[in-house]
C-alpha cells in the first residue's frame, strides 16, 4: 500500500492569552500509519490534537487535511476525521445506539434506517467489547469503560480516514486496550491514519509507526519506529539539557551509621 500524508502542520501557533499552547508546531502523518503525539503536562499534545479535528482554530500556520483545510469539527468530519476526546463526552440520559450516531447525520445517520444502524453498531460493540450489549439501554448506567468504548465506537462507525485518539485508552484495562490496538491495525491495512495521544509510553512503543515529541508547545523530536524507545522519548520530553545535568550530579554522600530516623514501640 502506497503511504502519502493525510495531515500536515507547518509553524502551527496557538494561544490562550498569554499562554503559548503551540509555538510553531510541526506534524506530517500518513496513510496506513500510527502516529504517537506524546509529551508531558501541558506540553501541547491535546491542543495539537483540537486543531486537526478543527475544534480549535490556530493563531498561525498552515494546517492540511488531505490537502484541504478543515475550519471547523463539522469540515473537518466531512474530510474524513473522527476524534475520540480526552473527556468522556456521551449523553447520559439517551441510550447507547443514539450515543453511537450522535453528530452523524449528514455523514451516515441519514443513509441507514434504524435496523441497519442497530445491526452495524451491535456488530462494532461486541467486536470491541467482547460482548454484547443492549442498544437501548441508557449509557448513564454503564461503568466509566465501556463509556469509553462508546465515544470510540462512534469515531469508528463513520470509516475514518484520519481518527484520533485521545488519552482514549486511559479508562481502559489491558485486555480492552488490546481489543484497541487490534482495531487499529485493521484501519492501518485499510489506509487510514490513526494518531494517538497518550501519556503511556510502554504502549505507543508498541503501537506506533512514527512519533511526534512535544515539549512547551514545540516538536522536538520526529521519531521512526525503530527509534522509538522508552528511554529516547522520555530524554526528549525531558531535554537535553536537564537530562545532562542529572547525569553530572554526583551521587550522594554515605551518610554512615549515623540514624536519620528511628521509631520504637510503633503500633
């Protein structure tokens, strides 16, 4: 399968006030790929993740989606984007299968009747889920998981050909983030680019193709997978100089046997 970019960033610059949430970010990602946005606290990664899904314009620079521009969440699910957020955003007092088609109309809720949108979303749930589950059930009465699996569920019923995932593993147990991972493959061997914002780096090592580092809003490193290690992401998150002043600390002094705590008759 012939790789070609999906989404590019050049220089993009975002602001809230006077803080710089981006500073001139930097991002290609390709057809048929997983690409791992990581960084730490406040390093910009879910911001970087809302302006793609065109849920947050940018102050400068160019954003490209497939060649196009994406101004809005609504242009940009017309390109062909499905996001799944940080936050569990689901509609506690309607039942699962209108959670799964929220937002989809003029995209696919309107070319199904109701038995086709019941028999492709019970499909997509049991696949994910390794259950199933009842459709018309209320979602406020489902556990924080497979919520979860909800707002993923609805990214994927619309075919992506761009999906991000963010922190969309965070509420999800090993055996669920495998189904995860599986899904993901699929939509890789079918074209579609998938990138991932995570803070669990054990799994983007794992999963990811290439990597994209941020640190105070900026690209530091553009990873290719075999470069892709623990040890190399968290020395650029951390930089390069803080990580060489930690190696020229010296070890601490032996303090002997002098006692620095003692406590007798503990109960």
């Amino acid at each position: 399968m012939m790789s070609y970019p999906t989404v590019e960033l050049s220089s993009v610059r975002k602001t809230f006030g006077p803080t710089v949430a981006l500073g001139g970010c930097n991002l290609t990602a390709y057809a048929g790929e997983v690409h791992a946005i990581i960084g730490g606290n406040g390093s910009g990664k879910s911001t970087l993740a809302k302006v793609i899904s065109g849920v947050l314009i940018p102050d400068s620079g160019q954003v490209s989606i497939l060649g196009k521009s994406a101004t809005s969440p609504h242009e940009a699910r017309q390109l062909g984007i499905s996001n799944v957020f940080q936050e569990v955003l689901v509609a506690d007092e309607c039942s699962v299968l209108d959670n799964l088609y929220l937002g989809a109309d003029g995209l696919l809720g309107s070319s199904m009747n109701r038995e086709e949108k019941e028999a492709k979303a019970s499909a997509l749930m049991r696949e994910l889920l390794g259950f199933d589950i009842d459709l018309s059930g209320l979602v406020g009465e489902l556990p924080l998981s497979v919520k979860q699996w909800v707002t993923i569920a609805r990214a994927l019923l619309t075919d992506p050909k761009v999906l991000i995932l963010d922190e969309s593993s965070a509420a999800l147990d090993f055996d669920s983030t495998e189904r995860l991972f599986r899904k993901m493959r699929q939509l890789k061997q079918r074209g579609a680019s998938i990138l991932i914002v995570t803070h669990r780096i054990a799994e983007l090592v794992r999963i990811a193709d290439r990597a994209t580092v941020l640190r105070d809003g900026v690209d530091v490193g553009k990873l290719a997978k075999e470069e892709i290690t623990e040890a190399r992401i968290l020395e650029l998150i951390a930089g390069a100089e803080r990580s060489g002043t930690d190696r020229d600390q010296p070890l601490p002094r032996r303090l002997g046997d002098r006692a620095v705590l003692r406590a007798t008759d503990f109960r």
